[in-house]
C-alpha cells in the first residue's frame, strides 16, 4: 500500500522566542484550531467496579508536570508545614490540612479550586490554655485528617494532648472533630469524640453510613501502640465506646515484654473499604526495635492487613488481625486508596521520599513485583508524612511535606485501554474518535501526549494527540507495538517514530535490534496546531495512523504498546516502561 500523508498546517499567530529554545507559554494560550485534548477532557467512561481486576500489574501512575505545584510557607502562613492531607470537595474544589512542625500545636487548613492556587492558612484547631494535673498547662493539636461525608460534610479530626501532662493524665488528651456544611469555609464548634491518649487519628465512611475513627493508641511510658477505633451510627454526633482510654482494639501485633508488660505495635492506621462493599483494608507502620528489644534502637516496616464489618475486638493478650501481610519493607506514614477500575495504590515514606505502588483489587499483591523494586517516587523533595485523594476515575493527587513547603501533584492511572471497533476514516478529522479511553504521557515537561486506540476486521488504528507549546523539528515520538506473544521483541514488533509533519521512520525487530523498513503499509494524517519551526506559539499536532493487523500476526485479544516523546533535551515515557521488553509496556484490548 503506498505511504498516504495529509499535512495540515494551521497557521496562528503567537508571540515569538526571546533568544534559543522553547517558550514557557503553556499550550492553550492560542485558539486551538484542531482540537487537540488534554488528558482531563478524555476517560470519561466511567467503567464498571473492578474493571480492570486481573489487568493491575500493568497498571503505572504518570505524574501530570503540569499539576504540580509546592505550596510556599508564606501562603500557608507557617513557616515548617508538615502532614498534608488533602480531600476532594463533594461540589468541586480542594481542601487541605497541615500543621507546625512534627510535634504540632495547631492544625490549620487552605482551600483550592484547582490544586494551583491556595487560600491563605486557617486555624482550624487553635492551641488553648488549660488547667492540668502539672498545673497551668496548654491544650495542643496533631496529626489532623478529614473525611468528605457523602451528604457534602467536611469532618477534619485530630488528636489532642496536655503538653505538659501529657505522659501522665489520659483524660486530658484525646480526639476531636470539627464539622463544615460549607465546604471547608466556616466551622461547627470541637467536639471530643474519644477521651485517652493517642496519636494520628483516620476518619472512614463505610457503604452504611457508619463512621470509624481509627487511631494509634498509645502508652506513652512503655512505647507501647497500636490500633483501636471508637464507631458512630449517626453521622458523627455521638461516639462508642466512651470513657477514658475506652475503645475497641483491632489492630496489633505484639513485639516483646518490657518490664513485665507486653509490649504491641501498628500505628498511623488507614483503613479503606474496598471496592467488594465488605473487605477493609488497612495499611500503617510498625515501630520495631533492633533485637527485639526495649533499648534497641528504632526503625519502622509497612504491613497490610484485612478484615470485614467492625473487626474482630481484641481483648487481653490478643493480636490481630489474623489475615495480615506482616512488616513487609522499611517505611513510614502510610496512606491507602483504590480507584473504581480496581487498583490499590498505597504510599509512604522510604528514603524521605513519596514512594507509590500499585495493588490489584484486593490490596494483596502490589505490581507482582518485590516490595524492593518499581517503588515510584516522582517528587524529587524530601520529606515525611504524605497522603492520597482519588480525585477522578484516572486521577490521584499525592502529597508530602518539602521543609518550608508542601509538594502537590496529580497522577494519572494508566491502564489497560480498549480498542473499540469503529469504522475510522484517516483523514486528520477526528471526530469519528467518539470514544475516550486514553494513554497518557506528561511527567517529565510540559509538553504532554495522549494515546487512543481502535480497530476494524483488518488494522489497528491509533490516535495520537501532543500539546506542545512550541511545534518543532525533532519534536517526535517513537511508537513501539507488540503482538504480546512472549515477554520479548519478536520479528513482528514494530517501531514507528512519527513528528509533526508525519513518519520520520519504520523499523521491524530483526532478532537482536531494529532493522529500518519502509512504511509503505502505514497511513497517516497530521494536523498541526501552529507552524513548525516559526518560533510562535504553538498548541501541539495529532496523528492518525492505521496499522494492518497482518503487520504484527496478533491472533489474541491484546497488544503491547509503548512510546516515547522527544522534546529537546527532554524524553518522557510511561513509568517503568523498557524499549526492549514488551512485557512492561502498556496494554490495548480489542
């Protein structure tokens, strides 16, 4: 088949370079004449509950450059912000809780409307003067959380200690809560929900409407821990069990004797629901000591644990639970969420750094992989004390304290993507591309590339969509396809390098490296949205390409499919992909 090309080159004014290279003018700041989407206008099918169970050990987290964003501590109006946690608005917009310093005296909040820009800090929770058994002392807050009830309500709760009295009278500490009706703008009065010393207290809304409020509870003489929770059945207006230092005990496992007491551990609890309605799941951190004892020293390890309903109540010696991924690897401050598709992702702290992975459906395995290797770490800060907030079908906004900062971004899920059958004309229009399931590139710059898929009885086609703020010679992505017959290149595997004005190059796998071919079996279509090498500012080009399935022999219902986008100085890939092994390249279903 001879090679078929239609260049469209929309021309549009812009303003020029000032010197060499690429401008900061973001993509956009023209009129986009083609229509080239960004990835936020596309996954719009929903999908079912656990879509994609069985798929997740192809599934990657892509940082969207563009999201990210470090709050400065002149807008916070603290000067060392540390444990971020970030909530979703049931109407729209963001809201997000932070405190002074690791121990903390009063907790405060800033909304958003776009994970861009924040509002000044607020006190939420204020440092108050009381009177305690050590006599004139301050009430102080900590390691604050929030949940979004699903009537709209903003639950931020936190625990609550004598400074002074704190090792020795647990009636003067505790947890509270505070509730919003108006997004996060104004506050109902504190309200003590449990009585007791503790630390980093998680809110969760089960299915029901039930509310549990796990938390480290602690004997600071003994460093001794663990997780217990206090219920609600209305909402948050009252809470069992009460009295001092009452509660139901869930989550422990023990460590050693010390001084004649048996010593526990599990804290910083997160426990989700996962997407069956009846397993929860919980992710934390484990103090344990070097030789299994009192004067070792300190270091934490990450478990996963499960259960259903409330949990078994612990009584006595008891440990729990029983179905338990015991102290798997060396972390800290760990959070758990899942997207509708199925994924789990859980994060924490390794190294200082953001760490992320992703799980199947059931919390159990994490990317088929060891717990050592294909930890993700896209903020390049350090620090402690992050958190997660699904914020979309394919979106999840991560956080973490950078000293004077805090460290935003939203990541992208990647997953299996369908190849629906449609009847596609190359043409540069691509309006017969009703469909939205995409890839997406766009962690490495601003320039950022989207990936969609179809097919018919005899090709496969593919829609490429790159936003670029500067279209230029040598801006140009190599496609990999790969029929998914084994975990290596075969002599079907394919390598197309597209640009803007069209194929640059074809290549086929010839045993032990890419052996050039001609693209007379191709046909594409650009469009540009700018002119090339005018130095003007551009919004990008889209591709239409159709590939004869002959061309790759895929007798199966899956291709492997990988890219990687130049521009300048800078590639970007899917996260974890490898040029040379198919098998971690993303996959399309026919």
């Amino acid at each position: 088949m001879k090679l078929k090309m239609s260049i469209l080159m929309l021309a549009i004014s812009g303003l020029l370079l000032d010197g060499c290279g690429k401008k900061d003018t973001p993509p956009g700041s023209m009129p986009d004449t083609v229509g080239i989407h960004n990835i936020y206008e596309l996954n719009k099918e929903e999908g079912s509950l656990d879509s994609h169970a069985g798929e997740e050990s192809s599934s990657v987290l892509e940082l969207d450059f563009n999201s990210y964003v470090e709050v400065p501590s002149a807008t916070l109006g603290i000067t060392n912000p540390v444990y971020s946690r970030i909530k979703k608005k049931k109407s729209g917009g963001y809201i997000l809780f932070y405190q002074n310093g690791q121990i903390g005296s009063n907790i405060y909040y800033s909304n958003s409307a776009d994970l861009k820009t924040w509002s000044g800090g607020k006190t939420v929770f204020q440092e108050t003067a009381i009177t305690s058994s050590q006599g004139a002392d301050s009430r102080r807050y900590s390691s604050a959380d929030a949940v979004v009830l699903t009537n709209g309500d903003i639950l931020a709760v936190t625990s609550f200690r004598a400074n002074k009295a704190y090792r020795y009278s647990p009636e003067t500490n505790g947890i509270m809560i505070r509730r919003s009706k108006d997004n996060g703008f104004t506050w109902a009065p504190e309200q003590v929900i449990y009585t007791g010393t503790n630390w980093e207290p998680y809110i969760l809304e089960l299915p029901s409407g039930e509310l549990h409020c796990y938390f480290t509870d602690t004997d600071p003489v003994y460093s001794n821990s663990g997780t217990s929770m206090v219920v609600s059945g209305d909402g948050g207006n009252t809470w069992s069990p009460s009295g001092t230092s009452n509660n139901y005990k869930v989550i422990r496992q023990y460590k050693y004797l010390n001084q004649g007491r048996r010593i526990y551990t599990d804290q910083m609890p997160v426990v989700r629901m996962l997407n069956d309605g009846k397993t929860l799941a919980g992710f934390m951190e484990a103090r344990l000591e070097t030789n299994n004892q009192p004067d070792g020293t300190s270091y934490y390890m990450m478990s996963l644990v499960y259960g259903e309903d409330n949990w078994q109540h612990l009584s006595g010696d008891q440990v729990g639970p029983t179905d338990r991924q015991s102290n798997l690897f060396r972390g800290a401050g760990g959070y758990l969420a899942q997207f509708r598709s199925g994924e789990t992702v859980i994060s924490c702290n390794i190294n200082n750094l953001f760490s992320m992975k992703v799980g199947d459906n059931k919390a159990r395995n994490f990317n088929h992989k060891s717990w050592a290797t294909e930890w993700y770490q896209p903020f390049s800060g350090t620090g402690y004390w992050g958190s997660l907030e699904v914020d979309g079908t394919h979106s999840i906004v991560g956080t973490m304290h950078k000293s004077g900062t805090i460290m935003i971004g939203r990541f992208i899920l990647n997953h299996r993507i369908n190849a629906p059958q449609k009847n596609i004309t190359v043409d540069g229009d691509i309006g017969d591309w009703t469909h939205t399931d995409a890839l997406f590139i766009g962690s490495q710059g601003p320039t950022q590339a989207t990936f969609r898929s179809a097919v018919d009885a005899q090709n496969l086609y593919l829609l490429v969509e790159r936003r670029d703020n500067y279209v230029a010679t040598g801006d140009n992505i190599d496609l990999y396809f790969h029929n998914n017959e084994g975990n290596s290149l075969n002599d079907n595997s394919l390598k197309i390098t597209i640009g803007p004005t069209g194929i640059v190059s074809c290549a086929k796998w010839n045993s032990s490296s890419w052996e050039a071919t001609s693209a007379s079996f191709l046909t594409i279509a650009n469009q540009v949205s700018g002119v090339v090498d005018d130095g003007s500012a551009d919004n990008g080009y889209l591709s239409e390409i159709k590939i004869p399935l002959s061309t790759l022999q895929a007798s199966g219902n899956y291709f492997r499919f990988n890219a990687v986008m130049v521009d300048g100085k800078t590639t970007d890939t899917f996260t974890f992909a490898d040029t040379g092994k198919p098998d971690t390249w993303m996959l399309i279903k026919k």
